[in-house]
C-alpha cells in the first residue's frame, strides 16, 4: 500500500482544509461541515457520550475528505517539485553579445547556448544543430538532436545542450514556460471544474436539497407521531444520506486523473482536454511511427558487386553492435542477433553525428560504417538499389568498409521498410469495442496504404494525405457530431492540431505544434494517444461508479437509522431492524462511522481510478451496475453491522 | 365466476383495448403535431386570436404562453365562481367564497381537479361547462403540448425553435381530444350515464342531484383531470353505472398517456425508444397493481369503502389507474383501503406520476428522469453522458433537475408545516399514522397535479385552501419551465452520432436502468416521512 505514509504526510494540509472558505467548493461537504459544527455545540452545551461521539466522527467525516484530496495533491506536488529542481537559474548569452537572467528573457530574444550550457527559454532553434540532453523533462536519458528548420526544432527551458552551438528564438515568457506550466498543471494550482464534473457537482446538490428537505420535514412529521427527535439524531440522519462518499473524493478523483496522464508523460493544458479524450469518436493516427515502425526496420541485406552474402551480414552486424537505435538493434535481429564476443568489444564505436551522417565501429585494422546513402560515395549498381528502394516507400542504409590502406568500398545496401508494430491489430480490435473508429493516415500511396491499413486493422486510410487533407477530413468529422483526436509534431500539423478536440503534440516537434494542441506527450510516443483516451474515460467512470455506490449505500442506512429513530413510537418499525443493531444509539453511531470509514476505504481507488478494460457500453454499464449499484447496496449492511458490534461495547451506547 | 377470475378477464380486456388502440393512435398525434395544414376552424381561431400559426417559438417565448394563457384560465375561472349567483343554472347555490375559488381556479387550471368543495351543492352547471370543463381540455392540451415541445427538443438540432404553442394547444384540443371525447361522451350515455341541465331527479319521492355528467365525465378521465360533477366523483351511479363504463372510463384515464410513448418514438425516428418507456411505466404499474388488488383482497374489511358493482379487481385496477396517471378520480375511498394498499396508491404519485402519468406530463416526467438516470449511466461508460443523441451537460442536468425537485420541495414544505398545525388536528377523521397518511395523501395529490382525495381530512380550512393551491401551482409549472429551458438548451445542441460506443437506450438494461432510477428517488425521498405513516400503518 501506497497510500499509507501518503496519508499521514497529507494530515497537516486536510487540517488546513477545514476552513470553511475551503469547505464551500463542494456544497454536499460544505453540509457535513455546517452539520459537524451544529452537533458539537450540542456536545458542548449537552454532553453525552453519543453526542460526542456522532461529533466527532462527523468532524472525522470531514477530515477524511479534506485528506483524500490532501493526498491526490500531494502526489502532484512531489512531481512539481522535483520539476523546479530542473529549473536552473540560467543565464541567456544573447547574441549581440549582452549577457541577461533567463528570467528577463522576451518573446524573440535570440540567445546562444554552447555545449554544456542549459537552454535559458522555451524556443525555437533558428541556427546550427546540436545534440541536447531532456533528461531533465522528458526522463529519457539518451540525448536528442536539435537543428533549426524542420519539424526538430524545438527547445525547453532547462534542457542542456551537450554538443555544438545553436542560436535560439524565444518563443514564450518567462513564467510561462513549458515547465512552469507543468508545475502549475500537477500542483492542481489552476485545477478548475471541468464540464462534466460541473454537471455532477449539480446532481449532487440536487440530491443533497432532496435529502435536506426529507430529514427537516422529518421533524414535524415526528412531532406529529408523538416522538420528536434531536437535532444531533437528525444531522446524522442527514449527513448519511447525503452522497458523501463521492462529495468526499470529487477533487480528488480529478486531481488524480490529471495525475495519471503526467505519470505517462502526458501534459494537458486543461482537465477538458483529458474529459474531451474519453468522448473520442475518431482517432486519426500518423501511419509512420506509430501504425508502424517508420522506416526503421530491417527487412533485406541486399550485397553489391563481389560481394557475399556472409560478408554483407556479417559487416552490418559488426557495424551496428554498439547502435542503439530502433534501426540498429533491428539490424542486428535480421543479422541473426548473436551478441558482441569480447574481441568484438575492444572496437571503437563511431557515433552517429549529425555532420558524417554515419555510424559504425574501428576494430583493428577494420573500419566499417554504415548510414544514409547520401553519405558515400555509390556505384550505379548500389545507386540503382537505393533509388528502388526509396521508391517503393523504404529507407536505405548503405554498408561500407575502408580496408587499411583507407581504401573505401560500399559492401551492399540495408533495407529498412515499413513493419506494422507488433500488438496494433488487438488495440485497433479494442478501440472499435470502444466504440472509436480509427483512421490511418499516410503520405503513400493509396495502394501502399491499403496493404498496411489491411494489415494494421484501422478502419480507414487517408492516402496521400496533404495537411490540408487531414484538416478537411477532421472538420467532416465533427460536422457529423464525433470529437476527434490526433497527434502531429509538425509546424504544417498545428492547424489540425488545434482543430482536433483533442491534439497531442510531440515533445519533438516544433512549438507551433505544441502551442496548437492541447496535450504535449514527453515520450513522444503516438501509441499514447490510445492511453490518454483510456485514462479519460477512467476519470469518468470513476467519478459516475462513486456516486452510484453512494446513493445505493443510503438503503441500508434507512435500515439502521429509521427503526432507531421511531421504534419508540410505532414498535412495529423495529421490524425493519433487519441488521438486529444492539440500541438506537449504537445503530446512529455505526451508520455514521460506516459513512466517515467508507470514504477513506475509497481513497486508493479514487486515487488510482476503477479498473478499465475496454469493452462495449452496454457490458461496461452492466458491470459498473453490479459492482458499484449491488455492491453498494449489500456493502453497508455489512459494513454496519460489524461496526456495531464494537460500538455496542462502549458504554453509553451499547 | 370468482372475483379473481373477473378481475384478471377485466383487466385482460383493458390491457386488449389499449394495445389495439396503441400504434393507431399513437401514429395519429405523431401525425397531429407535425402536420403542415391547418383546419378550417383553426384558421378561424387563429385569426381571431391574432396568431401567425406558421411562425415558430423559442422555448422562453412558449414558456410565456404557457405561463400566460394558464394565468389568464385562472384568473377567469376564479372570476366565473366569485360571481355564479349572475350565471344561469346557478340553482341559487350563490356565489364560491374567495378561499375556495382560489384553490378551485388553481386545481382545474393546473390539471389537478382537486376538490375542496362538494360540487351539487355548490357549483352551477353553468360554472361547470364554461369554466371547470373547458379547463378539463386546455390543461390537458397544454400537458400534451409541453411533451412535444420537448420531443421537438430532442429531434430538433442546432435551432432555437420548439414549435408554437397556440398551434400544439388549438390541435391538441381540435383534434385529439375533442374527438375522442365526443364519441366517448356518447358511448357513456349508452352505457346509462347520465347527460341533464336539471340540478337533480326525482327518485322514489327523494331527490337526487344530477347535471350535465357524460361530456364532464368523458374529459374527466380523457384529460386525466379527475373532477367530478358529483361529490362521489367515479363511485357515483350517475358517473360511473357499471362495470362496463368503470373499465371504460379506466382505458379513456390510460388511453393517451400509454399511446403518447408511441408518438414520441414516431418522433424521435425510432419506435423501440417509446416501447422501452412504455415497458418502464408498464412494469411499475403492473407491480403496483398487485400490490394493491393483494393488500385490499387480503385487508380486515376488504370491501370497506368499495363499490359492491365494482368489487375489489375493478377498484384496485381504478385506483392504480388515477394515482399512476394524474387523475385523480376515484370510484372507492382510499382512506379505507388497507395501509398497504393505500400506501401504494400514495407512492404511485411519489413516484412523480410518470406511470403512465397525465396527458403530456406523464412523457416529460419520465424523459426528465431518463435524463437523470442516462446521466449517472453515460459516466459509468466513460463518456459524456448523451441521450436520444444530446449531451448532457450543465444545463441540461440543471433544467432536469430543478424539474425533480419541485414536487418534493411543495410536498414536504406543506404537509411538514400541516403536520404541526393546531389546526390540522380538528380536520382529520383519524389520529396517529393513518392520520399522517391523510396529510401525506392531501399534499402529494396537491403536488403531483393528481386531485385524488384520499378522504378523512376536511381541508377547506384558509391554510389548507392556499397551501394546497400553492403545491397544485408550483408542481405544475415549475416542472414545465423547466422542461421548456430543457427542450430549448436540447434543440439548440449538435446531433452525436450513434457510435458502438453509445449507450443503447432501447434494451432490458436500459429499462432497467429507468425503472430503477424512477423507484430509487421516490424512496430515497419519501421513506423517512412514508415510515411514520402507511409503512409503520402496514407493519402493525
């Protein structure tokens, strides 16, 4: 359990929140508190053990609210925190040469950062290439290239550049900073209701004006029986009834749904955003990178000249032991995947540079590279190869060995092609149970696409697409109603983008991208997008599955408390004891620890969100009912009568 | 042939009638309020009223007509009963005091029919057929034309425009109710109601009051109003002779509300949509029906307050039929039914009266609660809950829920504060928990616009005459503006297109789902006052 030191960390602040300023955000605590108050003047004025005890875990009733929320936000502040340890004080060299805090930074200030500097604003690289390391963001330690032009553009504040120079246009303010936007996001700082908890906060008033109304005419009612009852009997009646289990965890449902994404590197800019995912009718999905592979696979070792076959695979393996990148590890699968012997481990390894355009190792004598083929000097043979399989949609990768007089010699070509990612068939398979259509969109060819939308199981492709066609084919979606989501990385994507109700850009990609969408994922990964739907409808079902369970908890405490509030009168009643409850008090006081104890039961799930697995709507709700609604309904029976057990032995109760 | 047996073949000849009667009719007012023509007569009508009947209504500007021409009923009527003793066939019965007239205006007006007042006693035939009986029409017609306006709301999509209401308000009483009534007026003559301007007949050297009964009579049950020309209301011979008109006068009380889930899924493009409404509101008043057909078969004097010609079967089936819709004739006396027995009469108007409920209200009340229920459902599948294609959000689950809560607001406010009353004392018949169901009765039929008495309490004290007056108000037309706001901010909305992932909204789940929902807040709501009175009544 988790939760444990996460609780008594979250008491200090849940105390805090017993400010009633506080209280007033969710109407049905803001009742359990006024309820807590008007009980403990009864126990001051007229004290029983009762009385005390029904005050006291009203106040606890409260308490376990304020902590559920404590905690949720706790976490984030954890997350927040360990942010603005990356947000170094930078100092921005600009490039007239004056020297500025990274905080006085403008909109369009240029800045120079060299090897070993840290990128004092969000920006756009405008000059030079270099490699930076975003460990600090993005948690992935393996440093990525940046150059000005194209889609690889962008920089974050925070970042450090290892290698190089680059000059950088500063594209937001200080304070407004990617990062300080992702402090603010997990801290819950700007956490506003977002619709569809507004329209639940509604329900839930709606439900707590019923109850109110059913327990103050309550009264009269008793007068009129001959049996009338105490205020602090009918505030528990009251606050029992009220939905406060899920009154309890509202905020802190949302709070870790937020949670949740930022957890899988996903930044919303708003909690709409997250709720607009779980509402997706159509996924447009990039075909390269994300359907498939991209071109980084390799499928074919194709020898040139004299050249073996053995030789070819043999040289490519050599050439890509130390590579770590998709393409080379899958050069090394296609070579056989025997791993390096410990003569092959004293090579030196030639990283990729973003000048040579090639990797490759120097064992001995040896000298082996391999890279794109604009990098070597190609016979027409090698050329002939090349040029079809650029054509038909793949990536070539030329080998070649320089013997020791320097002598250099092209060995033959790699294929890397389009492999459909393992796993995409079933996801696609679980979408449409979701009810979300999938539609693949490619630069190929339409009959290219075809082939690899028939074996991806998307429901649709859109081939040849232009950016204007993908933000045509967006706009007809929503003409009919659906909500759309995708995700882009490029300057040409922002429109679309924006125009999706829900548009993921990449960390890679420019800042257009990134100001037009409304999410940002670190990792880069448009398999996300899956997830982010996911975790969206989690937060719905979450808060809709609480408070199924919390109306269907108030059968049993009818069971509990009405037989103990008017047995006396109409002995009849005593009847509906069905829970046998030891004495009218014992049955008050258990129902109302039952109703403080199942808020804090609830916490990990609020926290953690109720399980998702996709499936249709109808086998969703029938399991949801079950649980949450029978669940609900049988829980409290039990729950109560085992809390009068104990509580039957206080004296004074019992 | 026993009483079981009789029963069940009467009730088997009711449920016969209205499925034959179902799709025809139901197809028809589809038809009524979606046809482009109008009528001779109701050209003349709209001429001399000055409305352009082409010219469609936002929802506030139908809000207004509603609220307006229901004020203007009500001020009218007031005025006919304040100066009767100028009327002709006034039968010197003098003029309605200001209390009375107050709570009568309101109870026609607002299709409640509840009665303060013994009618051949006090009310001329001329206050009857100018005043009570045309309101017996237009407030249904306004109920009716409320249920369409938010039907349009749901077919509609991306318009402000709801319909006008003059026009639903001119067919809904030319066309179908008009017609209906007329030849159910004759058949009731057939059948020996009884149809004369005298104020009474000689029978055996006594005399015994009588009226212009079958055209009342016929919108009485047709217009779910439930006001009868004669104190004894549907137990009186000259209301209701036999058998035969008992069972006919309960198909005409159920006959449009059940034909209206009919309509409303000729409307929506999808007829499974009115069937699983109509299954909904089938199964609560099956249930409802056996609960009280067993409680009054099995009470300690069974037949106590029953009509001997109607029996225990032909009274529980009339007495399940006028609280499930918001009639409120009654042809035995609920005070004497068993605590049971009454008590399932009493939460059938808890339940909001949506089983099948009123003409028009009976629909709204129930879509209102699919709202509800679709809402917490549509959450628990992960998306932003939707029905009939509209998403429901802010203000639709605001507009849905200001709709719920008026009823049990007016309800517990008032019965709360006649529990307490020194007065309330003097004007019950019975003390202790039965007395509690008394109140609880007064108020509920007051609220849910029923007008059923349950009996054994006199309730023409001033407290009584303007508290129940202001429940019968608030409960009518808080709920209609509301449903108003909710058609509007629905016609306003985009259609969402029905994908694998939308909730379907035609099966058993679904069904469900609403039943349980409508049973669930009528418990939640009521148990605590219902545990003081019929509960610990039928505990004893």
């Amino acid at each position: 359990m988790t939760t444990k030191p996460g609780l008594a960390a979250a008491l200090p602040e849940a105390l805090k929140k017993l400010d009633p300023r506080h209280q007033l955000r969710s109407p049905v605590m803001f009742v359990v508190w006024a309820g807590s108050l008007l009980v403990t003047v009864f126990a001051v004025t007229d004290p029983s053990v009762f009385t005390i005890a029904v005050a006291a875990w009203l106040w606890f009733t409260v308490l376990f609210a304020n902590l559920a929320e404590a905690v949720a936000e706790g976490r984030g502040k954890a997350q927040a925190d360990s942010l603005r340890r990356t947000k170094k004080d930078a100092v921005a060299r600009l490039v007239d040469g004056d020297v500025v805090a990274g905080t006085e930074l403008k909109i369009g200030d240029l800045v120079v950062v060299e090897a070993g500097e840290v990128v004092p604003g969000d920006g756009d690289v405008v000059e030079g290439i270099a490699t930076v390391d975003e460990s600090a963001i993005t948690g992935e330690s393996a440093p990525v290239i940046r150059e000005s032009g194209g889609d690889r553009c962008a920089v974050t504040g925070g970042t450090t550049v290892l290698s190089d120079r680059i000059v950088v246009r500063i594209t937001t303010k200080p304070g407004e900073s990617f990062v300080d936007r992702m402090i603010a996001l997990v801290e819950g700082a700007e956490r506003q209701k977002t619709p569809n908890e507004i329209a639940l906060t509604i329900l839930l008033s709606t439900l707590t004006i019923i109850f109110l109304l059913a327990v103050v005419a309550l009264q009269p009612f008793a007068i009129y029986s001959g049996g009338e009852q105490s205020v602090v009997v009918l505030t528990a009646l009251l606050v029992c009834l009220i939905p406060t289990t899920i009154g309890a965890l509202l905020s802190a449902i949302g709070i870790a749904g937020m949670d949740r994404l930022v957890q899988r590197n996903v930044l919303a800019t708003s909690g709409k955003a997250v709720e607009a995912a779980g509402d997706i009718d159509t996924l447009l999905l990039d075909k390269t990178g994300t359907i498939t592979w991209g071109n980084r696979r390799a499928t074919e070792f194709i020898p040139v000249g004299p050249t073996s076959d053995e030789t070819l695979v043999a040289a490519a393996r050599l050439a890509s032991l130390a590579d770590d990148t998709p393409e080379g590890r899958s050069i090394l699968e296609l070579a056989g995947g025997e791993p390096a012997s410990e003569h092959e481990k004293t090579g030196e390894f030639v990283p990729f540079t973003a000048q040579t355009r090639m990797s490759g190792i120097d064992l001995g004598e040896r000298s082996i590279r391999k890279g794109a083929a604009s990098a070597f000097e190609l016979t027409d043979t090698a050329r002939e190869i090349v040029d079809e399989i650029s054509a038909q949609g793949g990536t070539p990768l030329v080998v070649a060995e320089n013997d020791h007089s320097g002598n250099g010699k092209v060995l033959g070509i790699i294929r890397l092609s389009d492999v459909v990612k393992p796993g995409m068939r079933e996801r696609f398979a679980e979408l449409r149970a979701m009810g979300i259509r999938t539609v693949m969109v490619t630069g190929d060819n339409p009959l290219t696409a075809k082939a690899i939308a028939e074996e991806a199981g998307v429901d649709d492709f859109l081939a040849e697409a232009k950016p204007e066609d993908k933000m045509a084919l967006i706009r007809k979606e929503q003409e009919g109603g659906r909500l759309v989501a995708m995700t882009g990385d490029g300057t040409n994507d922002a429109p679309a983008l924006a125009q999706a109700d829900v548009g993921v850009a990449m960390n890679t990609g420019t800042s257009a991208a990134k100001e037009a969408g409304n999410m940002v994922d670190l990792d880069s990964d448009p398999t996300k997008l899956i997830e982010i739907v996911e975790i969206g409808k989690q937060l719905l079902i979450t808060r809709g599955a609480l408070t199924t369970f919390s109306v269907a908890n108030d059968l049993a405490k009818y069971f509990a408390i009405l037989p103990a509030m008017f047995a006396a009168i109409y002995p009849a009643l005593d009847r509906l004891n069905i829970m046998h409850l030891a004495t009218p008090q014992s049955a008050i006081l258990s129902a109302v620890i039952f109703n403080a104890l199942v808020i804090v039961a609830l916490i990990p799930l609020a926290l953690k969100g109720v399980r998702y697995r996709p499936s249709s709507a109808s086998a969703l709700l029938r399991r949801n009912l079950l649980i949450y609604g029978l669940g609900g309904v049988v829980t409290p029976f039990a729950g109560i009568w085992l809390i009068d057990l104990l509580v039957r032995l206080i004296p004074g109760i019992g | 042939m026993s009483p079981l047996v009789a029963g069940l073949l009467q009730t088997g000849i009711l449920l016969t009638a209205l499925a034959v009667v179902y799709r025809p009719l139901g197809d028809y007012m589809a038809r009524v309020f979606t046809a482009k023509g109008h009528l001779k007569a109701e050209r003349a009508i709209y001429r001399f009223a000055r409305i352009n009947p082409d010219a469609e209504q936002k929802w506030s500007t139908y809000a207004y007509g509603v609220l307006g021409f229901s004020f203007v009923g009500i001020v009218f009527l007031y005025v006919v009963q304040r100066v009767q003793s100028l009327l002709p066939f006034g039968f010197d019965r003098g003029d309605i005091g200001p209390g009375m007239a107050f709570n009568t205006a309101i109870s026609f007006v607002a299709n409640t029919n509840w009665q303060s007042y013994v009618p051949e006693a006090v009310m001329g035939h001329a206050v009857q057929m100018i005043g009570l009986t045309v309101q017996n029409f237009v407030s249904a017609a306004v109920g009716l034309a409320v249920a369409i306006a938010l039907v349009r709301g749901f077919v509609r999509h991306q318009t402000d425009r709801l319909g006008n209401f003059w026009v639903d308000l001119v067919r809904g009483t030319l066309r179908i109710l008009l017609p209906i009534a007329f030849i159910g007026a004759i058949v009731l003559i057939a059948f020996g109601v009884t149809m004369s301007l005298k104020s009474g007949v000689d029978v055996d050297g006594q005399v015994v009051a009588n009226a212009p009964v079958a055209s009342q009579e016929v919108i009485k049950e047709l217009g779910t109003n439930g006001g009868g020309v004669l104190n004894a209301n549907s137990a009186h011979p000259f209301e209701n002779p036999g058998e035969w008109t008992n069972l006919i006068e309960i198909f005409l009380i159920l006959v449009i509300p059940v034909a209206l889930t009919r309509t409303f899924g000729r409307l929506a493009g999808d007829r499974k949509q009115g069937y699983v409404l109509l299954s909904v509101m089938g199964v609560i008043w099956t249930a409802m029906l056996a609960v009280i057909w067993a409680a009054e078969a099995n009470g300690i004097r069974p037949l106590e307050g029953k009509e001997l010609r109607f029996g225990i079967p032909g009274s529980a089936l009339f007495a399940n039929a006028t609280t499930g819709t918001s009639t409120g004739a009654v042809n035995s006396l609920h005070d004497s039914y068993t605590g049971l027995g009454g008590g399932a009469a009493l939460l059938n108007m808890l339940f909001g009266e949506m089983t099948p409920g009123g003409v028009g209200t009976g629909l709204y009340s129930i879509l209102v609660m699919a709202i509800i229920a679709m809402f917490l459902a549509g959450l628990m599948v992960g998306r932003t809950p939707e029905y009939l294609g509209k998403k429901l959000g802010r203000k639709e689950v605001t507009a849905a829920a200001v709709s719920i809560l008026a009823m049990p607001t007016v309800l517990l406010i008032g019965a709360g504060i006649a529990a307490v009353l020194p007065s309330t004392q003097g004007a019950l018949n019975n003390p202790g928990e039965h007395g509690l169901s008394e109140i609880l009765y007064a108020y509920a039929s007051a609220s849910n616009n029923n007008g059923s008495a349950f009996g054994g309490i006199t309730v023409t004290n001033d407290w009584f005459q303007s508290s129940l007056g202001l429940c019968m108000l608030f409960g009518r037309f808080v709920p209609i503006v509301a449903v108003l706001a909710l058609a509007g901010s629905l016609a306003a909305q985009k259609k969402v297109p029905v994908t694998a992932g939308t909730l379907p909204t035609t099966g058993p789940l679904f069904a469900t789902l609403l039943t349980g929902s409508i049973v669930l807040v009528a418990a939640l709501t009521f148990v605590p006052a219902l545990a003081l009175g019929p509960i610990a009544e039928a505990l004893l």
